[in-house]
C-alpha cells in the first residue's frame, strides 16, 4: 500500500491541466518535507531514498511546467509579431 505522500506525489505528477498542477505540486512538496521531518525510519531505508527522489522528481517537474508556460509566452510573442508584420502596410 502507497504511504500518503506517494499518492499525493503521483497525483502531481499525473496532472495534465497547468491550472491545476502547481497546487498539487505544492501539496505532493508539502507531503514530501512533512514525511521527511517525520521520518523515524532507520537512514538509508528505501521510503528515505525514495522520499528524496520524489522531491527532485517535484522540482524538476516544477522546472519544466515553469519552462513550458515561458514557451508558450515566446511563441504567443512571435504570433502577435507576425500578425502585426501581415497586416503592416
């Protein structure tokens, strides 16, 4: 059975819709530091290891989201500017 944090991790993950995703990234980072600070396991277990590799796997899927939204505003940028070109005289 999935401890809390992994399926509040996999549900960020999964999420397609940018509107939604930022706040179950933050709710999946949440979880993820709130099992870590308490984290009474012995170091080294598996849920230890896979607790720090969900928390890289959340910031670089921030990283990425964040990426593609500052794409979308080139490309929109680009398509005004070739609007604005075709319909100079």
């Amino acid at each position: 059975m999935a401890c809390d944090w992994e399926v509040v991790f996999q549900d960020a993950v999964r999420e397609a819709d940018p509107m939604l995703a930022e706040a179950k990234i933050r709710k999946a980072e949440v979880a993820i530091f709130n099992r870590i600070y308490h984290f009474s396991a012995r170091p080294g277990c598996a849920e230890e290891q896979a607790l720090f590799d969900a928390l890289v796997t959340i910031r670089l899927l921030r990283s990425l989201r964040q990426l593609s939204g500052l794409v979308l505003q080139v490309l929109s940028c680009a398509e005004v500017g070739t609007k604005l070109r075709q319909a100079a005289p």
